[in-house]
C-alpha cells in the first residue's frame, strides 16, 4: 500500500479545524500560541458555537488572533480584554464569549480588569498564554519572569530578592513570579480554574480537554469565569530552538507553574 | 407631549438613556457625576426596559466595557468627570479607530490633576481636540440646560450610529447638579437582536454560517491600508462638518458685539446680553451646541454682517478662544474671559469684560 | 490484533520547520527536509513513511496545524 493510497478523503484522521482561516500563522515557529489557538478553534467546532462566539484579542503577540479565527472578534486595548469580555457578555449573554491574553497583558497591565473580572463571575472563558516573557515587545521581562531568568529588561537575571535592611540598597528587586492563576482561583466568581501546557500531543490532549471544559461551563453556566493558563514557550525571546524552548519549559517553567487543575465547578482542588 | 419633571442635570441623562432604549450603562463614581449611576442603580433599568447597569472597576475598564459592547452593536453609554474623563483617553481612541459608536458623558470640574470638585469648563481641549493617541474627532455636544441634558442623549446616540464615532456630552459641575423643570421623552424599545443585525451590519453578533467573519479593531500593519483608514477618517470628520454643526444665535440680527460661550457660560452670557442691550450696546450671544465640529461658519457669517468683535466667556483661562480665534483668522477683535477654580463668572462682569476688552472706552 | 497503516501531508509552503513533530512522532518517521520551502524554512516530511501509524501526534502538536494526518486498518 502506497502513501498515496492512504492519503484520501475517507481515511482523514486529523486536520487542521474548518473554524482557522487560512491565513498562516504570524507566530515564530514552534510557537504555542498556534497550537492554542488550533485547539481553541477545535473545541469551538465541536460544539457547534462558531455562529454566536465573540472573541477578544489582546494587546501582545496574540494581537491579530482575530485574523485566524473565522469567528467574529474585537481587538482589546493593553490588558483590557476582561473588561471588553466583561461587555459583550452583559450585553449579549446568549453568546459564547472568550478572551485571549498574554501574561504581559493579563498578569501586568491588565491585573485590575483581570482580578475584577474573575471577582464579578463574569459568565465567560479566559484563556491566558503564560511564557514567562514579553514577545511582541522584545523580550522583556514578564510579571511570571522565573526568578534569575535573563530577559532584555533583567540582562543579570530576575532579581526576586527583598531589600535586605530599611529601604532600598543597591540590589535591583523585580519582584517575585506572579501566581495570578492561583491567585483568581481563590475569589468565588470563579468556576473552572487550570494550568495546562501543550508542549507535547498528551499535554495538548489535556489542554483541549481543559479549553473544552471551561467553553461548555460557559455554555450551560449562568455565571463564573472559566480561567485556562497554558505555560507555553517562547523560542524567540527565550533565545533557544524550539525544541530545546519546551524542553526548557518543562525542567524550567513547569516547577514554578505546576499543571493541573486548581479549581474544579467552584471548589478549590485539594493537593 | 412627554411627562414634565423636575429634576438635576445628570438624572435627567440618566433618565433619557433609559428611556431612548439604551442597552447599557458602564461607569465609575467621580463627582459632580456620581448622581448618573445612583440613578441608574436605583431606577431599575433592567426591569423597566432590559438595560444593563455595571459599576466597573476603573473607569478604564469601564471605557473598554463600553468600547466592546459597542463594537457588538448596542447603544451604550458611560459618563465621568475630567480626572476619570483622562482615564477614558485610552478607550475613546480605539472606539475612534475601529469606528464603534457609543455616548460618553463628561461632567466637567476643575482641574488641572485632582483640582476641585466645583463647575469648570476646562476640558474643552480634551474632548474637543481629541486626547487619546492619534487623528481623530469625537462629536461634542454642550448642553446649557437640564432639558438639553436630556435631549442630547438621543441626539448623541443618533450622531453616534450615523457616524460610527463617539459622542461626548460636554457638561460641567453646575448642569450636572442643578435642578430645572424638564419634558422627559416617551420610552422607546431597546432595538432587538433581529433589529440590530438588520440595520448594523458591522456589529459583531456571532457571523452567520456562510458569511465573512467580522473584526473590530484600530490596527493594521499595512502602511498603506492604515494611510486610507485615516483618510476616510478624515473623510467622514469632513461630512460630520458639514451635516451635524449646531448653534443658537441670541440677538445676533444687529449685533455689533458678540459673545460666544456654551454651557452654563452661556447662561450667564445670555443674561450679559440683556444687560448690555439695557445699557443701549448692540450685543449678541453665540452660543455653540456643537464643539466639534466647531460653528466657525456662524462666524464666519456674523464678521460679514458686520460684527467688530468676540469674547468668548469660558469657565477656563482661555481654551475655546482658540477656535473662535481661528475663525475670526485675524479679522476682528478676539478675546478671552473666564474665571476659574469653581468659580461662577457674573453677568455684570461678563459684560465688564466685553466693554473692557473688545469695545474699548 | 489490528495494526493500522498511516500517512501525513505536509502544507510544506506553511510549515516552519520548528521540529516539534519530528520529535514527538513515537515511530520515527518525520525529519525536516535538507531543501527549503519559499520561507526558506526546512519543512518537516515523512522520511520513513512504512513506519506511519496514522497516530496523529505530529498534527495534535503541530503549531500551525500544517499536518493533516490519514490512516487505514490493514
């Protein structure tokens, strides 16, 4: 049997979902961002929500999503896509409404709307890519930087350190790795809250699983935020190929950022 | 004939978005506005009409909230006073890129930073000259009475779908807190989904199986797509010019002097104008309701009949006196008068002012 | 027991190369081209094509959904 007998319609297994345009992907290779947005756009498919879902994009690498979703979309200002989310859905809750951010956008600029918006309960799905880093920008640090993490704005490495004694002593302190997941997962308007990664075929299996999850909450739910992080890569800013990048995230980011779910139809999950 | 009511400024606004079948409300305390969403809150709206009421978090989140619902296709509406005003910048200008409508209200008090709670006309250039990041325009309206700060609700949405801009309603401290008598509209339905899908087709509703996806953004890499997109900006900044630009003229037939002032200015201007016409002086009164897009034509108009002079009256130290200035381009005589701080200028010494500065001893 | 037979295609004018696939294929069966697409890009193919299972984990973690995976039961 030849490859081009088995190559044909009937014997399709797996392809790239009908709901992406095909605009190619802007992303650098080996981006997870295409692989979220691939299963995003599965899970859309499959429950048969693509003629009422609203998407919003962020400020960040993820900017023109838009561009490769074939749903309708609005483009937020920096870290304003909760509130924008936060909008639609007051206004239309019939439809399915997700936001897309980055951990610049989401953990740092956006910190209020994204706090408030989980605090509200807001009826709607988060899906926040955490990559330790800034992409678009040029790699600066983020506000889940791991600490001693090289970035163009920590060229010694994150500085996580209090100042030792009163005051400020010479020592840079960028602050500590921010837990925001964790962080949301305690206030009551959240619903689904958990950690996923999608650096090989069994994490993204779990992640679709996940993103799956938090849109049919949303669909069945009244209210609560449905909240996915994704600990992903960034092979650009991180300075490595994209290979040695997840291999990095695994034995790097995943022990600050541990998988799993964190909170399950409002409970907290014990561990 | 609508319901007569005796009511302040800002719920009077409150009460025309309701009633004009507004979809939602988005704001953040601030005072001298802070009435607009207590009455709102109190009101009920989603049990009258369905209209959504949220207190936001910011007043940035709640721009964004209105920028988003916007982009959807509803009618919605926010309001602050100028320090949250400032904190809106960053939403006005990307509803003013993607072109999404909405009515924003700005209640304004003194300033510059946290400045004063008191009546204040400072933020002209704020509104009027943009203030958020880039070429654009939003529409303002400046209401002089409780009753305009009612009628201009449904005006402002009008402009706003027509146009596919923001509409500001450029109050202050003293319209938003005065109480006067006002004829209140008769309620209107909030447009339903069919309605707006039929009538915006831009709005994003969730597309339709077998149609295009929809984007509402203010960005695009492409130079040269972004060059034509701030052309039929400009483009359609030029049609609101010529369509939308409104005045009241008081006395101007056979004036030789004329005050412009808008607002509660305009008030006490108007009450300068029967002074000064008691005292045998030919003086009139321009009161802008539009200031963007400027009447600089009414103007233009009044020099060719014959008018020697312009003071403009302003509750700030001489921000519309630009405008008035470019108008005039150097033909007549134009100044400024304002006080400042909160504090209310008189008829008398408005008058004083215009005897002072422009007609000389 | 039923063994299965599969085959990839590669959008190779898409696919960036990045090697995810290469490695998470279980049978060893993509490598990345010596040639270049028109991105200049060394795009990912089935080198050992009787080794396919028709598993699908080339596609699954594919970042720009370039592969579309096929499989028969033999």
């Amino acid at each position: 049997m030849t490859v081009q007998d088995i190559i044909k319609p009937e014997n399709l297994v797996y392809q790239k979902s009908k709901l992406l345009t095909n605009k190619p992907f802007h992303y650098c290779p080996g981006c997870g961002h295409g692989t979220v947005h691939r299963i995003i756009a599965e899970v859309l498919e499959e429950l048969g929500v693509d003629d009422r879902t609203i998407g919003v994009s962020p400020v960040g690498c993820a900017v023109m999503a838009y561009d490769y979703f074939d749903v309708d979309f609005v483009e937020a200002a920096h870290g304003r896509a909760p509130a924008c989310a936060t909008g639609i859905k007051r206004v239309w809750p019939d439809k399915i409404v997700f936001s897309y951010q980055g951990d610049g956008d989401l953990a740092a600029i956006g910190t209020c709307e994204t706090i408030h918006t989980c605090n509200r309960g807001e009826n709607i799905t988060m899906i926040f890519v955490n990559n330790g880093i800034y992409g678009m920008t040029g790699g600066q640090m983020a506000p889940t930087t791991l600490e001693g993490m090289k970035t163009a704005t920590t060229p010694y490495g994150r500085k996580a350190t209090l100042p030792a004694g009163a005051g400020f002593d010479g020592i840079p302190n960028n602050g500590y790795p921010l837990h925001i997941t964790e962080l949301i997962a305690h206030l009551p308007g959240t619903k689904y809250v958990t950690r996923q990664a999608v650096y090989d075929p069994a994490h993204v299996r779990n992640a679709k699983k996940a993103i799956k999850k938090a849109f049919e909450n949303q669909i069945n739910g009244k209210s609560g935020v449905n909240f996915v992080e994704i600990v992903s890569n960034c092979n650009s800013n991180w300075k490595m190929e994209p290979v040695a990048a997840n291999k990095w995230l695994v034995e790097n980011m995943l022990p600050e950022y541990p998988l799993g779910d964190i909170k399950v139809d409002g409970k907290l999950v014990e561990k | 004939m609508g319901e007569l009511k005796l009511m302040k400024g800002n719920e009077a606004l409150a009460e025309a978005a309701i009633r004009y079948g507004a979809d939602a409300y988005f704001g953040y305390p601030i005072t001298p506005q802070s009435e607009v969403i207590e009455y709102l809150s109190e009101q009920n709206p989603y049990e009258r009409t369905g209209m959504v009421v949220l207190q936001a978090e910011s007043e940035l989140a709640a721009i964004n909230m209105v920028y988003a619902a916007g982009a959807a296709g509803k009618r919605v509406m926010t309001s602050s006073s100028s320090p949250g005003v400032c904190l809106k910048q960053e939403g006005l200008a990307y509803i003013a890129g993607a072109e999404v409508p909405c009515v924003f209200a700005d209640v304004v008090r003194g300033g510059p930073g946290l400045g004063t709670i008191q009546p204040s006309q400072a933020d002209y250039f704020q509104n009027t000259k943009g203030g958020g990041n880039g070429d654009y325009r939003n529409i303002v309206l400046a209401p002089s009475s409780v009753q305009e700060m009612c009628d201009f609700v449904a005006l402002g949405f009008d402009l706003a779908f027509k146009y596919r801009m923001a509409a500001c309603i450029l109050s202050d401290g003293a319209i938003g807190q005065m109480m006067e008598k006002v004829i209140l509209p008769e309620q209107k339905a909030r447009m339903t989904e069919e309605e707006i899908k039929a009538k915006y087709p831009w709005a994003l509703t969730g597309r339709a199986r077998g149609t295009q996806h929809r984007v509402i953004t203010s960005l695009d890499l492409d130079s040269a797509k972004m060059e034509e997109h701030n052309r039929a900006l400009q483009r359609k900044y030029k049609e609101v010019e010529a369509n939308e630009t409104r005045y009241e003229m008081i006395n101007c037939e056979d004036a030789e002097y004329v005050f412009v002032a808008y607002g509660s200015s305009a008030r006490i201007a108007q009450k300068s104008v029967q002074l000064g016409r008691e005292a045998g002086l030919k003086v009139g009164l321009l009161r802008p309701i539009t200031l963007w897009p400027y009447p600089t034509k009414a103007i233009d108009d009044l020099i060719k009949k014959g008018v020697k002079g312009f003071l403009s009256v302003e509750l700030s130290c001489g921000q519309m006196i630009e405008d008035v200035r470019l108008a005039c381009n150097g033909r007549v005589k134009a100044e400024h008068f304002g006080r400042v701080g909160g504090i209310i200028h008189t008829p008398e010494e408005v008058l004083e002012a215009m005897k002072k500065q422009i007609i000389g001893e | 027991m039923a063994s299965f037979k599969g085959a990839i295609s590669v959008d190779t004018e898409r696919c960036k190369g990045c090697g995810v696939c290469v490695v998470n294929c279980p049978m060893g069966v993509i490598s990345l081209a010596k040639e270049v697409n028109g991105k200049g890009y060394n795009y990912a193919y089935m080198a050992e094509p009787d080794k396919c299972i028709g598993c699908a984990s080339c596609g699954i973690v594919c970042p720009d959904g370039v592969i579309s995976v096929y499989k028969v039961k033999l």
